[in-house]
C-alpha cells in the first residue's frame, strides 16, 4: 500500500475526475492532472459495479498497488478505475497491462 502522502484523498479523487477526461488504456480508464508537487499521487478505485463481494474488490486494489512503479515519476494526480474485465482475468495477464497502462501515463 501506499503512503498517504502518495494517495489521493476523495476530494482531490473528485476534482481529478470532473476537471480531465478519461484515457481507456488496456482495460483500464485512467484520469490524470498535473500538479506542482515533487511527488505523484495515485488512488486506485474498484467500485461495487466490478463486483458485489468486497473481498474481490480489495484484492483487486491491494494487487494494483503493489504493481505500481516504485518511486513515481513527479507531477501527477492519476486516478486508475479497472473495467469488468479485469476482473475475469488471471493475475499475470493484470500485471502485464497494468504495467503496460501505468508506462504509457508516467512514460516511463
């Protein structure tokens, strides 16, 4: 997981959403903005509408997190929302289009 200081709150989830539209990479609809701090925010959301059992939807999450890049590039809020058929999929084929996904945002 990450530190807090890495992860975005709800309003600033909030206003990362409203004010930038989504970019549909590898199963994934990720929002992003720029931002002056030496440091990228991440917050990675599983709503209910992926699936009704919480536990599915935490595993999902915690396994999102720990597939991030250590450290981040600076200067970004992203704010990452999995699609349906994530969660269909097996874990090594989530790791590779999460990585795949996360690069293209950071260009790494």
């Amino acid at each position: 997981m990450l530190p807090k200081k890495f992860r975005l709150n709800r309003l600033q989830l909030l206003h990362v959403k409203k004010n930038t539209s989504p970019q549909h990479l590898f199963g994934f609809s990720i929002y992003t903005a720029k931002q002056d701090l030496p440091y990228s925010r991440v917050s990675i959301v599983t709503p209910k509408t992926l699936d009704k059992r919480a536990v599915v939807r935490n595993r999902l999450r915690r396994f999102l997190y720990s597939s991030l890049p250590t450290p981040l590039p600076p200067g970004l809020d992203v704010v990452i929302f999995p699609s349906q058929s994530v969660i269909k999929s097996e874990d090594a084929q989530i790791y590779s289009s999460f990585n795949q996904a996360v690069s293209k945002i950071f260009l790494l």
